[in-house]
C-alpha cells in the first residue's frame, strides 16, 4: 500500500496539470487583432450576455399582457425586486423614483455578466476583470456627486463630506484629508474590488477543482489515485453551486451599496 501511494506521489509530481492562473482573464485576442476593436474571449461573452439581456427584456416587454403568464412574471419580478427591495426600500420611493433605471441597468448587467461564469461554453465571468467593475464604480460616484452638488450645491456639499458636523475644529486636521481620501479613491474602489476579487476567486477555486479532477480521473497513469478525483469532483460541484449563488449576491451587494451611496449624497431629514 505504501509503495503505491509512493509510486502515485511520484506520478503526480513529474505529470503535467494544467493550473488555473490569473491568465485565464487575460486571454489572447480572438478578432480583429492588432486593432484598437481587438477582442478577445471575456469582451465577447460581454457581447454576448449583452444581446442576451436586451433580447429577453426586450422580447418581454413587446409581448406583454395585461395578465402575465410565467415568463413574463418572472422578469417581472427581478425588475420589481430591484424598484421595492433596493432602491425603494433605501431611499424611499419619492427619492428613489430618478435611481430605478440605473439601479436596474446596475442589477441586472451584473447578474447576468456574473452567471456567465457558470454557463457551459462561457466559463468565465464578464465581471472578472478590473475595468468592468471600475466602470460601474465610478457611474456610482459620477451619479453620488451629482446628486449631492444638486441638492446641496457644491460647496455646501464639499463642506459636508470634509467636515463632518460635531467634530471638534483639530481633529479636522486629521479628519478632513481622510474624508476626501474617502470621497474621492476608498469607495469606488472598495466597490470594484469587492466585485472582481470575488468573481476571480471563484473562478479559480472551480477551474482548480475540475482541473484536478480530470487529471485524477483520466490523464494520472496510477489509478490509486483516482479516489482523490471523485474527492475534487464533489469540491467541483459545490463550488459551482456557492458560485451561482456568489454571483447572484454579488450584484445584490453592489446595486444596493450603490443605492446607499447615492442616498447619503442627500441632505439629512430631521
């Protein structure tokens, strides 16, 4: 027995298996190389769940009826949960009436872009690099900015996000460039990270387990070690599911922060 686990780890150690690494979201361009409309496989899953998107939604709204049936619910239902649970439930619905388009552009996109990482073909998030969080960040920030200057005006809203009120005048010294720190890098970017650590990880961690898995089940000469693949074969599994279920509250997370965001540009109500 322990000549074949020596004989499995030695197997192992002069086979090949394919890692999974961070260039897996940096894959080479597909069409139209060389030019500044290169695109490679992430941007044409983008594409892709874009034309996906606007034909279900668009196709919905063309066929409506004055009584849905299951389809038409179902989208109806996403659209409803974003106006109520998100945006209307943080802002209110006076407030809240000019964010439901975005907030709903914002939902949906990254849902879909996220699940793309788990659609047999795609396998790969649309969301798993920087940029396309980074974008969406700072059409929060654009948005939170605008917001504030037109319901406050510019310097009253400056005044309120470097000087916070009830803070004694010296710890503005310290307080004031934190604050602005904060307006200006730690929250767009707290919100572009969160968003693509998470769908990168994922990505890996299943990549890894089913990487594993073929090489334990089909491409390692010892077969003592093929109950290592049914091991990693049921890590697969689960990672898949967490990671549909990590998509899906991903683009929760980030369409309700963005809404509390928004919100708190506004002046408080006493």
């Amino acid at each position: 027995m322990v000549d074949a686990f020596a004989a499995g780890a030695v197997t192992l150690a002069e086979s090949s298996m394919h890692m999974p690494s961070i260039d897996d979201f940096l894959p080479p361009e597909i069409l139209f190389q060389g030019t500044p409309f290169a695109i490679n496989r992430i941007i044409l899953v983008r594409i892709l769940a874009t034309i996906i998107l606007m034909l279900v939604l668009g196709i919905t709204a063309a066929r409506a009826k004055l009584v849905p049936g299951r389809w038409q619910s179902a989208v109806e239902w996403i659209v409803n949960f974003t106006k109520t649970d998100i945006v209307y439930q943080v802002m209110g619905e006076a407030r809240g009436k000019r964010y439901v388009p975005m907030i709903t552009t914002v939902f949906l996109t990254l849902l879909v872009f996220n699940l793309c990482g788990e659609v047999p073909g795609m396998n790969i998030a649309a969301s798993a690099t920087i940029t396309l969080p980074l974008v969406f960040a700072m059409w929060c920030f654009f948005q939170y900015w605008i917001a504030g200057i037109r319901e406050k005006g510019l310097g009253h809203f400056l005044r309120d996000e470097l000087f916070p009120k009830g803070v004694p005048w010296p710890i503005y010294i310290l307080l004031s460039p934190i604050q602005l720190l904060e307006l200006l890098v730690i929250r767009p970017f707290s919100l572009t990270i969160r968003l693509f650590a998470n769908m990168v990880s994922g990505h890996l961690i299943l990549a890894l387990c089913l990487s594993a898995t073929q090489y334990f089940l089909i491409d390692v000469v010892n077969k003592v070690m093929m109950p290592f693949g049914v091991v990693t074969f049921a890590a697969g599994m689960f990672m898949y599911l967490f990671e549909v279920l990590v998509s899906c509250l991903q683009a929760y997370i980030f369409a309700i922060l963005t809404t509390a965001y928004i919100n708190m540009s506004y002046p408080e109500i006493d």
